[in-house]
C-alpha cells in the first residue's frame, strides 16, 4: 500500500535509525526507495546492511534541492500511497497501521504530530504554543504551514495532479509547504492525526535553517495570497531580519502582527516577546 520515500545526502550518521524504525512497522505492506544525492560517507554501506528486498537505493545529483530527490523517489513508487521519511528522523512502529484506519475510511491526505528531539527549548514551546491545524486550502494561506515533511502520507494521484514538488530556487526549504498548498488548492483536504507517531531531530544546520527565508516566503506569499500578509508570513520575515540585524524593519512586522486580524494568540504573543528583545537590542 505504501511507497516510503528517503531523501538522504551523507547520512551515515542518521539512517541507520531511520530505516529500522521504517522496518519495525506493525504493518508491513511497503516499499521503501532511498534516493541518495551522491553521497560522500558511508551512507551507502549502511543502507546495503539492512538485508531487506524491499528496500532500493538510487543515486543521483540533486544540485542541492531535495524536490529533486523526492519527485524522483516518488515517480519510482509501486504503490497508491506515499509516506515521506527525511533521513535523520524516525517513526513508531504503529504509524503506517494507524494511517490505514484512516485511509480505510477515505482520508487521502494525512498528517500527524511528531515528537522533537535535539533542542531543549523546541517541545517546551510547541506544549506552550498551540497552532491551529490547517485542513484546508484557506486555513493553511491563514495559519502557516504546521506539517511534518516526515508525518505526511498523501496518495500518489494528488502529488502529480500538483505538479510535485516545486524545483524552483525561490522554493528550497519551502518546496513542501508550495506542495501542500497546491494540493490544498486542487480540493483535497487534510487530515490531521492528534497523535505523536514519530520523532523529528531537530537541527540548527538544516537546510530550513539556512536557506534565504525572505525569498522563499514572499515567493510563497506571491503565489498564494498576493493581497494579503498572514501573520505568519509577517512572522517568519520579522525574525529573519532580526537574524541579519535589521532590527528596525523587523519591529514593524512584529508590531503589525500584535494588531492584526486573525492571528491566533501563540503567534500574537510570541510576537510581543520578539517585539521586546528586538527593542532592547
């Protein structure tokens, strides 16, 4: 039933994890396509010890995009639906039988929550920060992007009626958010599992960290709401700026979002806070 799609780049140090956990699942039902983007460690090694015909591993040259690696795992699936697995995060075992219970009652598109690992501060704040979850094609342009690339299971027939996943430049480290929202927009919705059935590794040296997040999301923002800024939008800018020290540009979007027309509250007060450390800077 399920197609799991890998991206991996140098992940010897991560992967291992990743498939056990993949390989564990109560329900067995799967292939899984690894799509590595020329690895220089021993990524390859790792994977080729897991002896386990289900599992293929496919090279090439992604030029840095991950889209890449993924439309090219998916048009490699055999089955109807896609899971999406990044390479350094993991899932309990039960997440693929829990998605069937949902496919087996009509959903197309789900997601679910995920546990954080790797910081401190992450599963504090998201226990403090409740954001709403988005099951529709307004509701995600609302509220922002809250899905876990590695918690989404989608059918197959949604992905290429989208178009896949962008391979724009103006779209790395957003391509998943461009692809959810063209989904969305096509009429399917999403369902969202209040389960934590995985664990996510966070990072401060990914790739959503580092990319230019002011092009990405105003590119985002062009495309889906050229009239409107959401808090979000406004949010995700304010605190890139802050980044590159653009203290005073940054205090206008913050200030906009603590008077603005749906905001949620966590996105109204985690402003405030970072209006208040942008002041005193």
């Amino acid at each position: 039933m399920f197609s799991v799609v890998i991206p991996s780049y140098n992940s010897g140090k991560t992967i291992a994890r990743t498939i056990s956990s993949i390989l564990s699942q109560t329900y067995q039902e799967f292939e899984l396509i690894i799509v590595d983007n020329s690895s220089t460690d021993n990524t390859k090694d790792i994977v080729d010890s897991f002896k386990d015909k289900r599992i293929s591993f496919h090279i090439i040259n992604n030029n840095g995009m991950p889209a890449v690696s993924r439309n090219f795992g998916v048009s490699l699936a055999n089955y109807e639906f896609i899971a999406f697995c990044d390479s350094d995060d993991t899932w309990t075992n039960n997440k693929l039988s829990e998605s069937v219970h949902h496919i087996n009652r009509g959903e197309q598109f789900i997601s679910h929550d995920l546990h954080l690992k790797g910081s401190l501060f992450k599963p504090f704040l998201k226990k403090i920060f409740f954001r709403p979850k988005p099951t529709n094609f307004n509701e995600l342009i609302l509220q922002g992007n809250p899905i876990f690339q590695s918690s989404v299971i989608i059918k197959k027939e949604l992905i290429l009626n989208a178009g896949c996943y962008s391979i724009d430049k103006r779209y790395i480290a957003i391509e998943d958010f461009h692809l959810w929202a063209n989904v969305l927009q096509l009429g399917a919705k999403l369902k969202f599992v209040n389960k934590k059935l995985g664990y996510y590794f966070y990072s401060s040296s990914a790739l959503t960290s580092s990319a230019n997040q002011f092009m990405s999301n105003r590119a985002f923002r062009l495309d889906f709401s050229p009239s409107y800024k959401p808090a979000w939008y406004k949010y995700n800018i304010a605190t890139y700026l802050l980044r590159k020290n653009m203290n005073r540009r940054s205090i206008l979007y913050l200030r906009s979002i603590c008077f603005q027309k749906n905001c949620s509250f966590e996105l109204r007060l985690k402003s405030f806070f970072l209006l208040l450390k942008a002041c005193i800077r």
